[in-house]
C-alpha cells in the first residue's frame, strides 16, 4: 500500500512539473502548432514535455505492476 502512495506521490509531482513546462514561456518551445485560444496554443516544445510526462507515468505503472510478483 506504502508503494503506492509513493507512486502517487511521483505522479502528482511530474504532472505538476509538465504542466508548469505547458503553461509557462521559455525558450526552445518552438512554433505554434495549433492555437486554442487567441493567445495560448499547442507549441512543438510541449509535445516533447507531454511525451517525457507520459513516458514518466507509464514507466511508473509498470514498476508498480511488477514490483512483488515472484
């Protein structure tokens, strides 16, 4: 159960990581590849964080599913 809550804990952290990278300006975030609103959209910088934030999870998901089995 322990293992879990850690898991938790790790996942609430690069999710909020990920975000912060989304929302906010730096420098490599590339052209914008498609608008959602009038001044925020979807640069090629943030499907390299959604593809890093997505790799962190699933790798997450497979630690806790074969951690125990003997």
């Amino acid at each position: 159960m322990l293992r879990w809550l850690f898991a938790l804990v790790v996942a609430g952290i690069v999710s909020a990581f990920a975000f912060l990278l989304i929302t906010g300006d730096y420098l490599n975030e590339g052209r914008v590849l498609f608008r959602l609103t009038e001044d925020h959209g979807m640069h090629q910088g943030d499907i390299f964080v959604l593809c890093g934030w997505a790799a962190a999870l699933l790798s997450e998901i497979g630690l806790l599913v074969t951690t125990g089995k003997r």
